[in-house]
C-alpha cells in the first residue's frame, strides 16, 4: 500500500486498463524504476516510508502548485482556479506581469489593500501599485474570491509569477498561466494535402524535396485548386551521422529546423559569392542532380546524408560572403530572440562535429551543458558555432517565406507543422536539458488490439516534476518556436499532454507504465501559444485514449484525427460510421504517413506486403479474407450513399467516392494525402521494421512504382480529376499579410 501511495503522489500508474473491464497490474520493479527516474527513493520498505512521508509533508504544508492555470473564458461564469480558492484567508498574493502577450492591450491590473483586499488603491497609497501589464505588479489578499473576482478576470493573458505570503509566514511563488478559453479555429472548412516533404521533389530539388518545393506546393494548390492548407511531416532539426536515422520523428532538437530542407539558391548570399566559390557551387548543383535523377529515374531511394553532405559543403560557401548591415541587423535579432536555447543548441552541433552525434559518449566534462570546460569548447569552436546559428537563421526565414507563400496564395489555414512527440536520447534537446528528461526511461505505448507486444519509441520522457517547476518554460519554448511560422501545428500522439507510456531501459514494452502530467497546465500552455500565434491545433488522437481526453481537447478547441477505416460505431454495430455520424471537430482524412494509401487499402496490397516482409501473425488467407470484408463493408456503404457510380469499380472511381464521403462529414478540415492523388501504392513508414522496409526514404509515385515531380503533380490529369471532387476552383480571397 506505501508504494502505490507514493506512486500516486508523483502520478505514476500502478496497473493499466487495456481494453474495457480488463486491469494489469505493473510490476513492482517499474514502479520502483519509474520513481527512481523522479528522483524518488523505493528500493525498500524504508525507503517508502522515508519518502512517502516527505511527500505527504510537502503536500499539507504547500501553499500553491508550481502552476497555476487561470482560464478567460468567453461564456462561462468566472471563478478561481481551486488552489486559489482554497487559500488560508487572509494569504497576501503578488503577480508580477513579466510575459504578457504582445497583442494583449496595456492594462492596469486593479491592486488590493493587503489588510481587506477590496477595490484599487487609491493615488498615492504606498501600499499597492498601479502599472501597465507589460511590467506590472499587484497586490491582493485570499481569501475573499468575490471581492478580486473581477480583477483576476482582467489579468492579460500570459505566464505571471504569483507570489503568496500565507498569515502563518509560510510563503510559496508559482507560474500563473492565464490562457483564452481555446486555440484559434479554421474560417470554414477546407481541404488541403498531406505529405512527407522530403518525398516531394522538384526539377530543383538537391535530392530531396525542400521548403523551396513547399512553397511551390502551397502557391499552386491554393492558386489552382483552392487547397486550405498544406500538411507537412516534422521538419526538426535530424541528429547528425552517417546514416543519419531517416525518422522525422526521432530528431535531436524540436526546438530548431533541420538545415537539410534548405533552397541553397534562395538564400540571399548565394547571389554574390566569388568566382572560385561559384565553380565549386556549379560542381555541387549537378552532383545534387544525380542524386535527383537517380532517385527519380533510376529507383534509388532518398539518401538524406548525401544531400547534406552536398548541402553543407555549399553552406560553408554561402556563409564566406559578409552579411549587408540589414541582414546582419537582422541575424542579430535572431540571435537575441533566441538566446541561450539557439547557443545550446549551435554548441552541440559543433561538439558533435568533433565527438560524435550521442553526448552520452563525449568526455566526461562536456556532458553538462554548463560546465566551464563546454563553455571552453564553445569559444574555442565560435566559428561552428556561428555557422550552426546562421542555419538555423537561415531555415527560419525560409519556414516564414513558404508561410507567407501559402498565405497569399489565400489560404485560410496555411501550413500546418508537426510536432514530434519526443527527441532522440542522444541529440541537442536532451543535452542542453538534460535535467528535464528522464534518465533511464523511454516512451512508447502498452500493448494493445493492434500491436500486442507494445512499443518502445526509444525517446526519453519529460519530467512532469520539472516542466511544473520551470512554469513549463521548455515547453513553452518549443510551442512559440514552432507556432511562429505555422498556420497550424499538429502534435504527434497528442495523449501525451495527459499521459505517457514509461519503459524503463532494459526492459520490454510491455512492463511500462502511464505516468501522469498536470494536463490542464499543458493545454492552458498550448492554448496561449496557439492564441499568440493565431494558428489552429490538430491532435492526433488515434489508438489509446483514455476516456475524458477528447472531451477536454474538444473544450478548448484542438481538432482531433479521424482516418475513414477506423471510423466505425464500436460500441454498438462495429459497422463503418455514417458521415453525418462524424466529429465536426476534426481533421478527416482517408490515411496517414503510418498506414497503407488508399490504393493499397482498396486492391488489398498492403497485406501482401506484410506478407511479404514476414509481418503477419495470422495466415494469408485469413487476413486475405477480413481485408476483402472490411473494404467491401465501406465499398457498399459508399454506394448506398450514392457516392460510387453504379458499373464504378475502378480503383481510381474508388478513391474519388472516399474523398466524396469525407466531404459528407461535418469535419472542419479534410485532409488529402498526396500520394493518393496519383495512385501511389507505398506506404511512407511500416511500424514495426527497420532494416526490412525503406521507411522515409520514398518519392511520391504512380499506381506503377514511378516517382512523379512536383512539376508532374500539378499536369497530372488523375489529380486533378481527384480534385475536382472537392469543387470547382475559386478565386482566392484578397490576401495581404497579417
């Protein structure tokens, strides 16, 4: 009983429910483990004792959270947070303004009389202060929620500290997160593409497709074809290597773009390098050239290192031409906008670049990101280190360029980001803050219907612990890091703002454990970076959802995912969901990036390709046979709506009456994955190999295997037959930029 006491305190699970009426107990051993990674002594019954009463201390005497969520909401009644509510009366409460949106007006926050808390202060009474938001401060007493209700409910939206003076002299400070109700919403509905970026090149392209193609891709299917959005892959910076691990969602910094998916030619400097550097580039253009030709003509795959080692060759040359004094204005402004996180982050890149790609291998005292000897190495490396700013810089300006492309090409969305849902154990994010992860344990998921030995995603976990400490600053980083130049951010596995799956190292998937984050504090974080940035949230929540999650996403307006073949009525029939029957909060669409293309799904050749590689854990036939019943299911439902032309069953017809039935549901988005406008049969990534299949590494094919451009996209005659299903084109509206 201690130990699950003190497990409960720190959020962790002591037994699971994998399906309806089924419980799991965890092992013991996790439980220990998982603590011991919160930095929780549980190797022996008095270890528990020790700890759980000092936990149990710590709770009765705490005055306040580490955070504080206060919601402004549009309709509901205002009232305190609990922990507010639930002060000792009479606790004298200070809020020091210090990060107030920019957009928010100046206000001055009504400041109380410490002894009654009533009303302003009057002029001159030295007491309390009267400032603007953007650097205010206020006083107030607890206590006496009616009277400073209206008060709190002017607080501008942002993350304030909060400090609090209990009468007993117990005194605590705390982030007060003040949030909008919900994210910004879509105008509308609209329909868009989803791809793989690097699988979408161009008559430009270096081997891979770039933000060059992502601009191309956004102008002309908003121009032509009316497209709301484009839907991209995560585009976080890759830890360096040879091969580099082709996962986008296994990166080393989220926080920072990958310099890979830069358009050399469009970086201003390109322009003016000398003569000698411009030979050389000439040279570097037509090897990038084989590379293209080889991947679209000969069937190799995409190779990542060879367009980076072309890449960073040509930036080396690029960045000998000086800046003008308006950009390295500019630069500069980067720099300081970004401070430590952009140093951090430059730092490892050039460490690496001597030591290896995984600092858990590097000497010992460059381990810590704040040592004297990593501060030695960084000076002695300032010229990598400027180089790895400049192409963060530079990435960010071409993220801002293909955003701005989309928004005058009059979409209403633009492109929507994604958000990984962790980083690799070796890269720049989990050195720079090593101590908000935690050691020795992974995420990943329990076993469940579809995979039944669990997964283990080797991504080391956030400690919640830490997150509430910092008032989620790391979080709230990477949110405004990305939301900057997004028209909306899709956050991968979006259950994990509530829970997430701990493995310990060592140990098989299947002996995890959910441990808890302060859910509230993670949404009210995200809503006020959303509602800084105007952009749309998408949450893919698919798989494992524990029941309450979708509600309280819906609540705050995150859209969740809907893919058609999971939409079924489970809890009654098990027969495919009519449109009308659909979630309006969402993002419909027919597959994604992990799951076969629709193609495949139709003609069954997914299951030959499982079959194939040795994946199946029933027989042929048998899956054969379910396959065949599952696709007719929805095959017949698409003719009764009378959205399959009867003598229609072609594959193409087929996909067309998918994306008809998609426009039947009330979803907000609608979203078209790429590959299927031209019949590719491939899917981006196969869970569950690794060396067996090539998992981000393919081009955007035909129904034949042929890679198609860019270029061949937009003749293609099959995609825009496939488009017209979405309407005729319309004039885009009168774009300026915001």
């Amino acid at each position: 009983m201690g130990l699950a006491r003190l497990a409960a305190l720190h959020g962790v699970a002591t037994d699971h429910t994998p399906s309806e009426g089924v419980t799991v107990p965890v092992p013991e051993a996790t439980v220990v483990a998982v603590l011991a990674a919160l930095g929780v002594d549980a190797s022996d019954d008095a270890a528990v004792r020790d700890a759980l009463d000092h936990a149990e201390s710590v709770a009765a005497s705490r005055l306040l959270p580490p955070t504080v969520v206060l919601w402004r909401e549009d309709t509901a009644p205002f009232s305190l947070p609990r922990a507010l509510a639930e002060l000792p009366a009479g606790t004298a409460l200070r809020i020091d303004i210090e990060d107030a949106a920019d957009d928010e007006p100046a206000v001055e926050w009504p400041a109380g009389r410490a002894e009654d808390g009533a009303g302003p202060a009057e002029d001159g009474d030295a007491s309390a202060e009267h400032r603007p938001a953007s650097a205010g401060q206020a006083e107030v007493t607890a206590g006496q929620a009616e009277a400073v209700a209206p008060s709190w409910a002017e607080l501008p939206c942002g993350v304030h500290q909060l400090r609090a003076e209990a009468p007993d002299g117990r005194t605590a400070r705390s982030a007060l997160v003040v949030a909008p109700a919900g994210v910004p919403q879509p105008d509308g509905r609209s329909h868009g593409f989803l791809v793989q970026l690097y699988s979408l090149l161009s008559d430009r392209s270096w081997g891979m497709g770039d933000l060059g193609d992502l601009a191309e891709l956004a102008t002309w299917s908003g121009r032509a074809l009316g497209a709301g959005f484009v839907q991209v892959n995560p585009l976080h910076a890759a830890v360096p290597g040879a091969p580099t691990d082709p996962s986008p969602y296994r990166p080393s910094s989220r926080r920072f773009p990958d310099p890979v998916h830069l358009r050399i030619e469009n970086i201003p400097e390109y322009g003016y390098v000398d003569e000698r550097a411009r030979e050389r580039l000439g040279e570097l253009r037509e090897k990038a050239a084989g590379l293209r030709a080889a991947v679209l003509q000969k069937g190799a795959l995409i190779d990542r290192d060879a367009v980076w080692e072309l890449k960073r060759e040509a930036l080396d040359l690029v960045q000998r031409v000086p800046l003008g004094p308006g950009r390295r204005a500019a630069y500069w402004d980067f720099l300081s906008a970004q401070g430590r996180a952009l140093e951090d982050h430059a730092t490892w890149c050039a460490l690496a670049e001597v030591h290896g790609a995984d600092w858990h291998a590097w000497p010992e005292e460059l381990k810590d990101p704040r040592s004297a000897e990593t501060a030695r190495a960084r000076y002695e490396l300032m010229d990598r280190v400027d180089f790895h700013c400049r192409l963060a810089w530079l990435t960010d300006q071409q993220l801002a360029a293909a955003g701005q492309a989309a928004h005058e090409a009059g979409m209403g969305v633009g492109i929507v980001h994604d958000l990984a849902v962790g980083v690799h154990p070796g890269g720049a994010d989990a050195w720079a803050q090593r101590d908000a992860f935690a050691a020795g344990m992974s995420v990943g998921a329990p076993p469940d219907a579809f995979n039944a030995r669990g997964q283990d995603w080797g991504l080391p976990p956030w400690r919640p612990d830490v997150l509430a400490a910092s008032g989620y600053a790391p979080y709230r980083g990477l949110l405004r890091g990305l939301l900057k130049n997004a028209g909306a951010l899709r956050i991968d596995h979006v259950m994990g703002l509530f829970r997430l799956w701990w493995v310990p190292e060592g140990s098989p998937p299947t002996e995890g454990t959910y441990v808890r984050y302060d859910a509230e504090a993670m949404l009210a974080v995200l809503v006020l970076e959303a509602h800084r940035a105007g952009a749309v949230v998408i949450g893919e929540d698919l798989g494992t959802v524990e029941p309450g999650v979708r509600e309280a996403l819906t609540r705050r307006g995150v859209l969740g995912t809907s893919v058609l073949w999971f939409e079924r009525d489970w809890a009654r029939t098990g027969r495919p969901l009519p449109p009308e029957q659909w979630r309006e909060g969402c993002v419909a669409t027919a597959t994604t990036h992990d799951l076969p293309s629709t193609a495949a799904r139709l003609t069954g050749e997914h299951v030959e390709l499982r079959h194939r590689l040795g994946l199946l854990t029933r027989p042929l036939e048998q899956e054969r046979t379910e396959e065949l019943a599952d696709v007719g299911e929805w095959l017949a439902l698409l003719s009764g709506l009378g959205l399959l032309p009867e003598g229609t069953s072609d594959e193409e017809g087929q996909i067309r009456a998918v994306y008809r039935f998609l426009l039947r549901t009330p979803a907000r988005m609608v979203g078209v994955w790429l590959p299927d406008a031209v019949g590719d049969r491939r899917p981006q990534n196969l869970p569950g190999t690794w060396d067996q299949y090539p998992n981000w590494r393919l081009p955007v094919a035909d129904a034949e295997g042929h890679p198609v451009t860019l270029e061949e996209l937009a003749a293609s005659p099959r995609l825009h037959a496939l488009m017209e299903v979405f309407g005729p084109r319309t004039a885009p509206p009168d774009a300026r930029p915001r």
